[in-house]
C-alpha cells in the first residue's frame, strides 16, 4: 500500500531515542503511514545514550511530509543553532499538516519561529524558556494549539480514560490503542510515556476519521 501519511523525525546528534522511537513504534503500524528518520547531513546519528542509527536521509531528500515531530535530548542547544536543521524544519513545516515535537524539542520549534503566538509545552525545567520564542507555555502533557502539538518530558503520563474522551473515541478504537501500548510498554491502566501519548493522539485522528481500521492497525499481532 503506497504511504499516504509521512512522518518525519526531524532527529540531530545527541538526541534523546526514547522521544522518537516511542512515537515511532505507535506511528509505524498504521497502514498507509510511512516513518522517516532525517537529520540536516544525514548519515549516522549517535544518540545521547550512544545507540547509532546509521544511514538517516537528510532532511533536503524529502520533499514533503504529512507530520514532522523534532525529539528532545542533550543536542537540542546543538540543534536550535544549527541553521541548516532550522531552515529543513521551516521548509517541511510550512506544508505538513501537523509540526510536533517531545519533550526539549519544542524548544528547536520555538527556534525554528514555529511557536510564535501558540501554547505549547517542554520538558518541565525547561518549559518556561518557551516564552522567549513567543510561545505561552502550558503545563500539560499534550498540548495542541491548531496544528502544532507539543508532548512534555518522555516518562509524563496520561490517563486513557480522559484521553479517550478527549478523542471522542468509540470503545473499541480505545481498546485497540490500549492494546498497542500495553504490548509495547507493558502499561495496564496508563500510557506511561509521554511520546507514545502524543502518536496515539494522532493513531486515534486517523481511526475516527476513517482512514484506517483497528482490526488492521497493530500488525503481527
């Protein structure tokens, strides 16, 4: 099936790999979607913990994308100065249907201008420095402000009950995504990780607005 939703991780050196790969393993398994990690040289990518992920395109190869999501992690300052990775996050954002970010990543939005005028969170030490690119900053976990959705630090949790009701999710579109985190964090009541709260906010737009089904959602299960 041809990928008709693009994800982007916009991911830099030093980055954090629970902040992308958490919301990867959720956005992988939604038929239609394609996950994409890029960087502004592409190539290897060591991140802050050490792990390598070899080979990452580079953010000018792609042309578009249906999502961009910037990661948090020790390499943030790194990233927020680098205008090659600036002016790719400008470019992909302007035409993405939604610009997201984990944990200090919004901070690299707020550099980038992306967060001018709009609410958003941050991991909490660093929540308040958002107001310095003209955000307001909010304490929740998940915050949307029109396209833009922010997530908090990458161990917030969140209820799946108010979540659900946020969604306006149908039972069984519930089921499945508490299914899909609890065999991916062996989370019984909560999603646990703030990463994974923020794609399955976007998992459950794409299954109420019929673009996919939760019978085929979690794939090899």
């Amino acid at each position: 099936m041809p990928a008709d939703f693009i994800v982007v991780f916009a991911i830099y050196p030093r980055v954090t790999q629970l902040d992308f790969t958490g919301p990867y393993e959720v956005f992988w398994r939604l038929p239609g979607a394609q996950c994409v990690l890029a960087s502004a040289a592409g190539g290897d990518i060591e991140t802050d913990s050490g792990i390598v992920y070899p080979s990452v395109r580079r953010l000018a190869q792609i042309e578009q994308c249906a999502l961009i999501c910037v990661p948090g992690g020790f390499g943030t300052i790194e990233a927020m100065e680098d205008q090659e990775f600036i002016a790719q996050l400008r470019r992909l954002a302007a035409s993405a249907r939604y610009v997201t970010s984990v944990c200090t990543g919004s901070l690299v939005l707020g550099a980038a201008g992306l967060l001018k005028g709009r609410r958003a969170t941050s991991r909490w030490a660093w929540r308040d420095a958002l107001a310095a690119f003209g955000a307001t900053p909010d304490a929740a976990r998940v915050v949307r402000d029109g396209n833009v959705v922010t997530g908090g630090g990458v161990t917030a949790g969140s209820s799946i009950r108010p979540w659900r009701m946020r969604c306006r999710l149908s039972s069984a579109c519930c089921s499945t995504l508490l299914r899909l985190t609890k065999r991916m964090f062996g989370c019984t009541t909560a999603v646990q990780i703030a990463s994974a709260s923020l794609a399955s906010f976007f998992a459950a737009r794409l299954l109420r607005n019929g673009r996919t089904n939760s019978a085929a959602m979690i794939r090899g299960s």
